[in-house]
DNA sequence: ACAGGGGCTGACCGATCGGTCAACTAGCGT
DNA sequence: ACGCTAGTTGACCGATCGGTCAGCCCCTGT
C-alpha cells in the first residue's frame, strides 16, 4: 500500500519516538511514563521502543545528551570572573538556550535529583553546579547561592509548569519574543553582582 | 517484652509514616516512591500504611492536606491592591511558610501538574493561581508572570534542590535565618511593583 | 476471666512494569 | 531468484506495583 494516510511519510522512528517520550517524561515525570504510553502515544509497539533505545534509561539519555552538550558548551562560554564583562550578553545565550530546549531542563530541574543515578542527568546536574560556581565564585554567600537557584529554578519553571497554573499554553511561539526579553531582564537583575543595592 | 529498643517509645504510626512518606515524596517523587519504600524505612508493614489511610492517594492527601490549608489561609490575607500596602510584610509570611512547608511546596511545585488529578494537589494548584492573579492583578503582563513564576518557583526550588546541587544539606537550621532574610529581600525585588525599574 | 476491638501483619491478588525473544516483513545488493 | 539485514511486532517473562483479606497481638471495659 502506498502510505497515504500516515502522519509522518517516512520519518525516523527514532526521532518520533523521541519526540514523544521527551515530552511525557517532562510532563508526567519519568517513572510515572511508561514505555507503552510512548510506544501507543508515537504509534508503535513497546518493543521497538526497547529495539531503538535498549532500555527505557537508554531512551532518557537518548533524549536529554544534546541538550547537556550544548548546556555545557554554553557554560564554557561563561565570561571570566576577573574582567568586569557585562553579563547580560551571556544571560541573553542563556534565555535562548531555556527557550530551546524547555522541555530538558524542566525535567532536569523538576526530576534531577530523583535521577541522580543515571549518568547523562548527573553529568547535567555537574554542569550546573559549574554553572552555579562560575557565576557566585568562591566567596559564594548564602545570598548569591539563592540567587542563582531562583533564576535558575524559576526561569526553568515559568517556561513550562508555569504557563498551566496561569492558564497558558504549552506550545511555543505564543509570545516567545516577549517572554524572551522580560526573562533576560529578571535574569540580568538576579544575576548581576554589580548592579546589586549590596544591603 | 518492654518496648525498650524500639526507636520510638509509643509514637503515633500515622505520623511517623507521614513523615517519612513526605519526605520521599518530595525528593523521590510521587511515582517513583512504592508503597513498600514508605513502609520499611518507618519501620513497619506495608498493610499498615494502607490500614491507616486507604489508598497511596490518600497518604499524599494527608501528607499535603495541612500546607495547603495553611497556604489557602496565608493567600486570604494578601493585602487589597487599592490600598498602596508594602508587600514586604507579605512577603516575610510568604517566606516562613515556604521554610515550614518546604517539601510540601516542593512536592507541589515540581510534580504538581503530573498530579493535578489528585483532589489535594488541585486545590492546591487553585490557591496558587488565586496568589497569582492577586499578586498580578488583571493587568498581567507577561513581564509581571513571568515574576511571580520565577519567584514562586525559584523560591520553592532553591530551599530543597538547588542545596543538592550546591551540595549543601538537606536538613533545616542550618543557615536559615540568613537564608530567610536574603531570601525576603530577593522575592520583594522580585514582587514589589512599584520599586521596579519599569524598562 | 473474658469478650471485643483497634493496631498491625503476612499471604495473596490482578495489573502493569521494563525487558527478552522468535518470527515476520520489506528493501537491497548480487 | 536468492539470501541478508534492519525495522517492527506480539507473545511471553519475572518482578514489582497498589490493594484486599483473614487473622494475630494486646489493651481495655466490664
């Protein structure tokens, strides 16, 4: 038969599959997906799930690797500590990154620490805390510390779960554009140590 | 025998099991915590736990109930937008609650619409879109969601998780009282509508 | 002394989980 | 026409899930 009435003419399975179980694992959380509902979900049978990814912590780090690799070229761009380089260039790259790949930081952020044992997330959970360093350097006090886990956490959230407790959308391009400039002010305003009242 | 090894003497079941049930909710995860984890780490039957509340539904119930009674009541006394009242004071409340229901706001915020079909975890939802639309009144702008959400849930975040990632401790008493007062001042910055920049 | 009942437990249940395996199908080089 | 291989599937597996049930222990009222 020709395929006529399938969704996707000829499309990777692979990266269907991956499509779907990303955004269920973000959403409903990973242990409360099950491999059924992403095969019935995508339009295939569980085993070919198991077939293209091994195993459902296989399907995770297949869905979750890009996303830490740019996180953590992204970190490596971080500008240096001893020249007063204004940081809102690397805030504004790293709103862009939230805004593109939303779905794997929530389910970073949300389920991190519940996933501690599978190595892409602790290899995420690594890159953040360079992160965090990076931006409250050694001094690190207690008030710098809260102040990059709540833009960190409270960008990351707004971006999904926050949208359906206000009632919004999930999909992007809503009002991305001006989402994205008033997250790299809140940002900017969290993270600057310059800029700060210094109480 | 007299109860002399036992851990506690004669300590309510329901408690001691609630206590743990809360905690392995809100670092594990709803899903990913049996009913049988619950039960051996407090030290008794499985059975027991249903015996004493019904269904794992009903556990999260009861371990959810009061924090959200106490939220529901907190946002009540939010003060009037009319009234130019300084929100700071607000604020403080605001915080204390987070610090004496951490994981149950954890709980809620990172798992909460994967549960929203729990009775206990929509109310809950519902107070916090209530705090919501008082705190940006009909105006909403994105600029001013995007606020809330980032204060709400950076908030929440950095009072369990983000200490992992930080490698802090989990438990209280720590630095909580400084982390108390910087957290206050961060949230106001974050809230306060008339002390913003208004780019 | 003796019923009675609340707290608690182990055995058991059906359902579902992640995962394995043999078999079927379609395309492709020869 | 012939294998060969990659993609896909349903049947099946042991383990574990939430939940039920009969019964045991022990305290208490009488």
């Amino acid at each position: 038969m020709p395929s006529d009435t399938d969704a996707a003419p000829r499309a990777q399975a692979r990266a269907e599959l991956l499509v779907v179980a990303l955004e269920q694992f973000a959403v409903d959380g990973y242990h409360a997906t099950s491999l059924q509902q992403i095969a019935d979900r995508a339009g295939y049978a569980k085993s070919n799930v198991l077939y293209h990814f091994g195993s459902k912590e296989g399907l995770l780090n297949a869905a979750l690797s890009a996303a830490v690799d740019d996180l953590a070229a992204l970190v490596d761009t971080f500008p240096r500590r001893g020249a007063g380089v204004d940081p809102r260039e690397f805030v504004e790259r790293f709103v862009d990154y939230l805004f593109a790949h939303r779905l794997e930081v929530v389910l970073i952020v949300n389920q991190g620490q519940s996933l501690a044992d599978v190595p892409v997330v602790d290899r995420a959970m690594a890159v953040i805390a360079r992160l965090a360093l990076e931006i409250c350097s050694e001094d690190a006090s207690i008030a710098e510390q809260l102040r990059f886990g709540v833009a960190l956490a409270g960008a990351a959230y707004t971006l999904v779960a926050g949208r359906t407790i206000l009632g919004g959308t999930l999909e992007p391009e809503d009002g991305d554009a001006e989402a994205r400039t008033a997250l790299v002010d809140i940002l900017a305003e969290l993270l600057a140590p310059a800029a700060r009242p210094l109480g």
